[in-house]
C-alpha cells in the first residue's frame, strides 16, 4: 500500500491501528505495530511527496465478531446457557462506527503526516455488559485466552512524552525524525487548544471513564 501510493502519486493515507499494536503480546498484535511503524516511516521514505498518519481506536460496538453480538446471540438461547465471561475485572473501550468515521475524517483535514491519532472513548466492565443485555442470566467465568489482554491499552506510557491532548483526541507525535515531531506539534498548537499530559500516562481501558447499566442499555 506504501510503494503504491507513492508510485500512484497519492496525496493522503491513513491507515487504521487498534489497541492490539499496543504492547502486543500475540502475532497479529505483532503485525499490528509492524504497519504502524512502517507507515510512519513511510513519511521519510516518500519523501515528503504522500503523507501518512494513522487512526487507532479501540471496539466498535456491534461489529462483526465482537462480543455483543455474540452476547446477544447467547441471549436468543435457552436461559440455561451463560454468559461466557473472561473475568469479573475484563475491561473494554467502546467507540461508534460513527465515531470511527469522525476520527477517521478528522485525520484527513488535519493531517500533518506521521502522527497518531487516538479519539477520547468511554470503557466498560464486560459483566455490566452482560447485565444490560440480561442481568438474569448466568455468568461462566472461563478464564484467559491465549494472546488475550485484561484491559485494553491506546497509547503506552513510553509514548506519554510524544503525546498531546487537543480535547476530543489524544495526538501520538511522530518518533522517527525530530523535525517532522516539532513540525507536528507547531502545527497543532497553532490551530488548537493543546494540553500536554503527564509523565508516564497510560490511556487504557481500566483508568478511564466508564459506561453504567443505563448508558449500555441505551447504546445496545
């Protein structure tokens, strides 16, 4: 995709992350932040001729696969049958396919090329999830799968330095060239409002705000 947008002279490209690059610890977590790396680095390597940013968001609420619909499938069931759940503690971050469009589009009016860009997105316990769609069916705690994270992470506390907060989103700061992050950054605090945050901040699942029963029975 890098090579043919450079041969093909394209403009703009925004390539689509999840939280799985972020301190992967399966293969295709792996693969995840390959691409990630590589299209930032994609940046220098056109040339300054395409640019090249990233989205990463966390689930999108009822997409194909994804636990709600699997949840609500279970539910259509007999009422002996439980709810699979990891863990009492499992966190998630939701997001909208709306949501995910915004921040997609946003990244193409804003895009400097090179950085990351992390929309700001509520969590959830996954057993209030399992309580809002039917809070009188069993729960089965089935333990960790392999290659499966607790709580979910956007951006890791070695990125914190890189990192800035322009209110609705959190922007990841290009770390292959020094003057491609101030050029970044320059840009950024000229047309928004920037905050920068803390030493060794953490964007995840477990230390955010979250969804109760009432917002999940709406959202479902």
């Amino acid at each position: 995709i890098i090579e043919a947008a450079i041969d093909k002279k394209v403009k703009q490209v925004i390539a689509l992350s999840t939280d799985k690059a972020v301190a992967p610890i399966n293969l295709y977590g792996a693969t995840k932040l390959c691409s990630d790396k590589l299209f930032i680095a994609a940046n220098d390597y056109a040339g300054g001729k395409v640019k090249f940013s990233i989205v990463r968001y966390g689930n999108v609420i009822s997409s194909r696969g994804s636990v709600i619909p699997k949840f609500k499938e279970i539910n259509q069931k007999s009422i002996s049958e439980s709810f699979p759940l990891t863990s009492y503690e499992m966190t998630r971050f939701l997001i909208s396919l709306e949501d995910g469009v915004k921040t997609v589009l946003f990244a193409i009016d804003n895009q400097v090329g090179g950085e990351i860009y992390v929309p700001k997105m509520p969590s959830c316990k996954i057993v209030d999830l399992c309580k809002a769609i039917n809070a009188k069916r069993k729960i089965k705690i089935v333990g960790l799968r392999p290659g499966e994270k607790m709580h979910e992470e956007l951006i890791q506390n070695h990125d914190s330095s890189d990192t800035i907060n322009i209110g609705k989103y959190y922007i990841i700061l290009a770390n292959n060239s020094k003057n491609n992050k101030n050029k970044i950054r320059k840009f950024f605090k000229k047309n928004y409002k920037i905050k920068n945050i803390s030493s060794f901040f953490s964007y995840n699942s477990k230390e955010n705000n979250f969804l109760n029963l009432n917002n999940l029975k709406s959202i479902l």
